[in-house]
C-alpha cells in the first residue's frame, strides 16, 4: 500500500443549470475522484445519467476491494444492471474523469452504453481515442460516441497532481 | 432471452497426466462452457491454475446475472482477488475456450496475469492476438503470455454448433 497523501483540491460546489449539465455532471464524477483520492486510491470517478439525472456514482476502489477490476466505471456498470435487471444500458451516458482503460472500454461498449463524456484523453491506455480506438480497433457490433468536458483541466491536474505528490512521500 | 436449446456435446471425462496437464485444465474449462450452455448462456468457460492446481473455475453469465461483466474470466479474477486478498495474481494460469474480449483481456492485463492458454482465436473481437493485441496496442505495463490449446477443435465446434442451433431455433 501507498502512503495517503490527503487531497489539496476542495469539491466543486456544483450547480445544475440545464445549458451547463455536462459540466455539472463532471464535476460530480470529479469530486467521486476527490473521494478516491482520500481513500488512497488513484483519483478517478464517475457517474451515471439517464434522462439529466445521475442515477449511479462510483469511484476508483482497486486497493480498498483489492480487486483490479473494481474501476469506477466496471463499478458503475455492475450497480446499473443490478438496479435495471438488464445487462443492455443503451440509455445510460456516463461521465469519467479520465478516458476509460482496456478493461473499462470493453465493459462499456458490452453494456452497449451510447455516450459517454470524458475529463482527459490517455494516451497510455485509453481505448476510446487517447492510445487506440474501439469503435476501429475491435469489430464490435456497436459504435460509442465519446466526448471531452476537461473543467477547465481541472481532472488533468488532480490526476498529475496526485502521482507527483505520491513520488514525493515515496521519497 | 433466446431460447435454450440443451448442448449436444458431452463433457470431458479428464484425465490429469503431466505431460498432458494443458489438455486436462483445457478440457476442465469446456466443461464449464457446457455448463454454461445448459443455462442459456453463450457457452465459454475458464479455469483458473496456480502450480498445476485448478483454483477457480467459472462460466459466462451474462443473461443469468444481466449484467455485461459477468463473461468468465471476470468471475475468475474478481473470486481470486477475494480469495487472495490481492489485485495482483501474477502466478495465475488461466485456461479459457475462447480468446478473451476487449474487457476480459483489459482486466487479465490489470490483474498482471502473466499466461493464458485459450482454445480458439477471436478474429472479432479477441485482443491477445485475434483481432488485435494489447501487447502493441496499448502502453500496459505488462506482457501477456499466450498459448493455444484447441482441443482438436472441440472449443470451435461447441461454439459454432451453439450459434447454429440457437439460429434455427430463432426460424
């Protein structure tokens, strides 16, 4: 285990306002990252929206369930299909504060998830533009549409902020 | 739900030999497929090995659970993460009947499992080599190791027979 470094960054005080929602809705996936964060964790979150209303939100919980699949997006997933009874969740767009990884990409285009908005491309391992793209890469039978809401780099910085800080208590 | 057609396919009476120990796991994870099968369910299986031990073992559930994530090796990594107490099974084999898909393969590399043997390539979908592979297609921290164990072809045949029985039973 790390040490925990405590969060420097406060919570966004998010507003709903209708022209603003995407906005809104990263800035709750953001402060679920903040959560992780506190918990140890690598700060990503996420939440769930159907019809303009988060109806799920999970963060990062690799380290705490000492499970790698435990992301917050494979969190999400989970939760939706239990609460829906279905494993199809095409009315569902997700918010992430960074683009999804292999293992999450995969779940989300399984899931047949239409749209999902994202905080930051990853250019290591993201599979929806960053590094590789799915809707090419792979011959699913299913195209996700995926767009950037960055916060004004708000969920790069607390993402770089994070790992620089870590380095430093690791000496 | 499609309807369920029962598998035509006898399980495997194996037999562990040394020699002929990746046959023995392999047989052992079609005999989950056939499980799977007799549920409904897209028949693929998998079993889990550490030192020439079966650990875990598991099938796709996806329509039993609804829930997308519920293929195989999903169930296989999330029972030994809580088995173990630990996200990384690096000294884990798995065997699988067919190559894993973009989420499945995403989640074997976060695991940091190190080898796998698979009873067929996906040239859809698959992600260790089939369609494309996360050793060049992404930036993983991490190698994978794959082998093929095809059964003289018992792990293509159950799966396309179940594809054209669920047709015809579909008209």
């Amino acid at each position: 285990m790390h040490p925990i470094v405590k969060c420097p960054f406060a919570p966004f005080k998010a507003r709903f306002a209708y022209e603003r929602r995407h906005q809104y809705f990263m800035q709750c996936a953001y402060n679920e990252a903040i959560r992780a964060w506190n918990e140890g964790e690598v700060p990503i979150g996420a939440v769930a929206v159907i019809d303009d209303k988060i109806v799920a939100s999970a963060y990062n919980r690799v380290e705490k369930d000492r499970d790698a699949t435990a992301h917050a997006e494979m969190s999400l997933i989970r939760q939706l299909s239990k609460n829906f009874g279905d494993w199809r969740l095409s009315n569902v767009t997700l918010y992430i504060t960074k683009e999804p990884c292999p293992m999450c990409s995969g779940a989300i285009y399984k899931a047949r998830i239409s749209s999902i908005y994202i905080g930051l491309y990853d250019e290591q391992q993201g599979c929806v533009g960053g590094c590789c793209h799915f809707n090419h890469a792979v011959k699913l039978n299913h195209k996700l549409q995926v767009y950037l809401e960055p916060l004004d780099g708000a969920c790069e910085t607390l993402l770089k902020t994070f790992f620089k800080l870590r380095r430093r208590a690791l000496g």
